[in-house]
C-alpha cells in the first residue's frame, strides 16, 4: 500500500502534461520505455545502440527524479501516465 500511495503522490506531483515528458530527458524516456516494456539493462542497451551503464546511468537518475525504486514501479508509471504526448 505505501508504495502505491507513493506512486499517486508521484503521479500527482509529476507536470500536468501527458506522458513523463517534462519530468525526464528524451534520453531517460526511451530508457524508461525499454526497460518498462521488459527488456533487461543488456537488451535495452542493445537496443538503443547504448552501453548498459549508459542504460543503468539513466535508469538511477529516472528513480530519482520520479521517487521510485524499482521497474515494477517504472512499469506502471510508464502505462499510467505514457512516456510521450
């Protein structure tokens, strides 16, 4: 329950805009597509022609800047809200 109570509040706090957009980088949005699509760090990677730091980099700083820790929470941010308009 706190964890989805912190997701609202995320979700609430966030821009009044569709999607992440204004919250993250155009970098960190097709990160957070990837990985919340499933894709492990490697596949993301490879399939963004990045390196899986680059993806990991990335990664730390979108649970920074939306309050959250894992890619259960990513997942569901990313389907509730969108990543783009």
């Amino acid at each position: 329950v706190g964890e989805m109570t912190r997701i609202g509040d995320v979700l609430e706090a966030a821009p009044a805009v569709d999607g992440l957009v204004g919250v993250l980088s155009a970098a960190e949005i097709r990160v957070a597509e990837a990985v919340a699509s499933g894709l492990t760090n490697r596949q993301a990677a490879d399939s963004l022609f990045l390196s899986a730091k680059t993806v990991d980099f990335h990664l730390q700083s979108i649970y920074r800047k939306l309050a959250i820790r894992s890619r259960a929470e990513l997942a569901t941010l990313v389907a509730r809200r969108g990543a783009r308009p």
